[in-house]
C-alpha cells in the first residue's frame, strides 16, 4: 500500500476542464497542493512521465468520471494506479457508469453541484480528502500535532502525550494513526487495559454491563442477563506473551476437558505489544481464562454469546457499538467491498485506534479489527461444554471483513484448534469469584 503526504491529484477529461478549474481553485484556497494542469508540465518530462510521478507522490487520486472520462484511455489507466496504489478516490460529474472494473466502488455525486463551496457534495469531498491525510489539513483553524518521530527535542513522556492525543484524533486518518500506534508501542503504551501491571500481570481495564433487558440476535428478542464487566479492549500481544512466558502453558490443569491437540503457541505475523493477539485458537483463549483467573483471583472466561450482544447492542438493540447505522472510519474493517467508504488498512490496529466506534459503555473494537472466541458452540449457542470438538463461534467482523460483517447480529463459527491473523479474544468477569 503506498503512502503518501502529497497534493490531490486529479484525473479528468478535457471537456470537464471548466468544473476541475474551480474545484482546483477551492483546493488551492483552502491551502492544499494539486496536480491538475496538463499543459504546465516541467522540462525534459514527457506526459506519460510526469504523471506517473505525480501520482506516486500523491496522497490522493480524484477520478472525475463523465461522460467524456469513462471512454478516455488517460484517465481509466489514472485511475487504475490510483486503484492499485489505494488512493482512488472517485467523483460522479454526469450520471454514468464508471468503467468495468470501477463500478463496484462508491462514488461522491457531483451531478448537482453549483459549483460552491457550502455544497453538500463538496463538504463530503473535503471529509473523505482529510481521510487521505494530506501535507495540509482543510481546518486551518485546528492545527494537528506534528509527528513526534523526528523531533529529537521532544522529551519521552511529552511524545508519548503527544501519540495519545493523536489516537484518539478522527481528523487524522487510520493509516497514519496506525503510524502513531506502532510507534506507542515502540515507546511503551501507557493506557490502561493494553499492557501489564506491576506484577507483570495483564492489566485489564474491566467495564460494567449492567444487567437487566437487552434485546438479542436477528430478531431482536428480549432477553434478560445478569450484570457483569467486559475487557475495554481485546487480549493485546503482550498480554498473552504474559501467559506464554509464565512457564505454564503446558500445564494440565489449563487443559481439562478440553479435546486433545498438538500445544504450541502460534506466531503473529504482526507482533506490535499495543495490537491485539491473533493467531490464538479457542483452546488456547480458554486456558488464558483459566490461568488469569487463577493469577487474579476472579472468574475470568470468554464472553457468552449474550454478554457480547448486550456490549455491543446497549439497551437499545441497535445494530453496531456506535448506533444503528452504518459509516466510514468507524472500525477497522475493509470499507472498499461493500461501498461503506474508502479505508481498509489490510491489517489488525492498535487497540482503542477507533475511539469513535466505542459502545455505550464505552467498550472499543467490538466491531472489527478482530473478530472474537465466544463460549458457546456455533451450532448450539446454548451450550458451554468444552469437552466436544465442534465449531466455536466468533463475534465482530474483522479487518479483512466487510462493515456488513460486523453487524450485532452476525455469526460465524470456526473449529477451535484452528488459527487465523483475523481472530482473537478478548475477556468478560464474572460479578461471582467462582467459575
């Protein structure tokens, strides 16, 4: 995935030239570079040369597609790189269809536009362009904290400050504050429920579900659920690196009644400590419930399927943490397959990096990133056997899912001695000590 802090580079037709010529110019005003005109090219570069360059550096490739643009061979191979370099961004001039290999990716409608700024299509361009994270941001007013890696007069705890506000910051988009996850990790992230106590312990920053009425599944059915405390966050990598270092994993006692199979810790293709555990199976997630209740001295255990229902939905039985409706940047899903927006980071994020996706309680990533190890058997979510090899089911979507995915509702079911980078776990607490 190539990333870039450029200009806006804009593919056009020559017959759209009059509308680019204004939306260029409300760029430039709003203090943003872009590449546009064609016929100011620098010496020795030939057309084909220069726009190659030019979009390689480019934050961000504008398609305009039109009546003239869809047949023009320029702008679909324009597109084309912006497509494959994942920085395609597409705008409806006339009410076409995009070229085949186009259609299946959303487009802003610019059918109606009269050409200012206020407009509704062109606030929505300015929202999805300061996604792409380009050199200048289109809110002069609010200026953003500076990357802290290169500023060697910064004192530890003061870029450490620093990344946490920039986490937490939308305006930013999740590439680059992906970026700035990596590094807290490399620095030592100090939010609660992400790293380890001073006993070496993992340091879970437990919230109350309070129990009552929730409504549950598809169908929305009332049920009813005792209160009990979930895991802001999933099982991080060096929260499970905690259980596999303790000199227990091959402990017994860790795996009664569970079904017999070859123990060996996987290995994370990403391995960042502030990241949540992937390429855990089921069995593995139960024993770290049974050593970290054993180490804490609470009943520890994976969520059933209605204490992961009644996180996400609330009281309100709505569809995601957030609300009923769908959006972009809400979750680390992949926006680009189902329309629902242009960001697909191809990867598992740094715990808490969609703070704007929290649940009522203020749970976070229980949509997407990871999809999550529950209690109960797939087929029988009633059932909390662990004797039995069967599907086990798993919750949230992940990062290579669609929003769709993640919905409330959705379940998937996998067999529990299998690994996947696209799953984990996280933790619920029992209001009793004992399991």
């Amino acid at each position: 995935m190539s990333k870039s802090n450029g200009h806006i580079f804009i593919s056009y037709a020559r017959e759209d030239r009059g509308k680019v010529t204004i939306l260029a110019q409300l760029f430039e005003a709003e203090g943003w570079s872009v590449w546009w005109d064609r016929d100011n090219l620098s010496a020795g570069l030939s057309l084909s040369e220069a726009i190659g360059t030019a979009i390689d550096d480019a934050c961000c490739v504008l398609v305009c597609w039109s009546r003239a643009s869809e047949k023009s061979r320029w702008v679909i191979d324009e597109a084309t790189e912006g497509l494959d370099q994942r920085k395609l961004l597409p705008v409806l001039f006339d009410d076409v269809k995009p070229p085949l290999g186009f259609r299946n990716i959303h487009n802003i409608n610019f059918i109606e536009w009269n050409n200012q700024d206020s407009h509704e299509a062109y606030q929505r361009l300015k929202t999805e362009l300061n996604q792409k994270n380009p050199q200048r941001s289109f809110d002069k007013s609010s200026q953003k904290i500076e990357t802290t890696r290169n500023e060697s007069t910064m004192t530890l705890p003061d870029e450490i400050d620093s990344l946490l506000k920039q986490l937490e910051d939308s305006s930013i988009s999740p590439e680059q504050r992906l970026e700035y996850g990596d590094r807290l990790a490399e620095l030592g992230d100090p939010r609660a429920g992400v790293g380890l106590n001073e006993q070496g312990l993992p340091d879970i920053d437990w919230v109350k579900i309070p129990g009552g009425d929730f409504l549950y599944g598809e169908n929305r059915e009332l049920r009813q659920i005792e209160t009990f405390y979930m895991a802001r966050y999933p099982v991080t990598n060096t929260q499970f690196r905690a259980f596999i270092e303790d000199g227990v994993y091959d402990d017994d006692d860790l795996w009664v009644e569970l079904p017999e199979w070859k123990r060996k810790p996987g290995k994370s293709s990403w391995r960042q400590l502030n990241r949540p555990c992937t390429f855990v199976n089921w069995y593995e997630a139960i024993a770290y419930c049974r050593w970290l209740s054993d180490r804490l001295g609470y009943c520890i255990q994976l969520p059933t399927e209605h204490q992961w229902e009644r996180a996400v939905r609330g009281t309100d039985g709505r569809n995601y943490p957030w609300g009923d409706e769908s959006g972009s940047g809400l979750a680390n899903v992949d926006e680009i397959s189902d329309n629902s927006g242009f960001n697909n980071l191809q990867q598992p994020s740094t715990v808490g990096l969609y703070k704007m996706g929290a649940s009522s309680e203020d749970v976070l990533d229980l949509a997407g990133n990871i999809g999550e190890w529950g209690w109960y058997e797939n087929e029988s979510p009633e059932d909390v056997s662990t004797t039995v090899k069967v599907r086990r089911v798993v919750r949230g979507g992940s990062w290579r899912g669609s929003l769709a995915n993640a919905h409330a509702s959705i379940r998937l079911g996998f067999f529990p001695e299998k690994r996947f980078g696209t799953i984990g776990f996280r933790v619920v607490r029992l209001i009793s000590r004992n399991c």
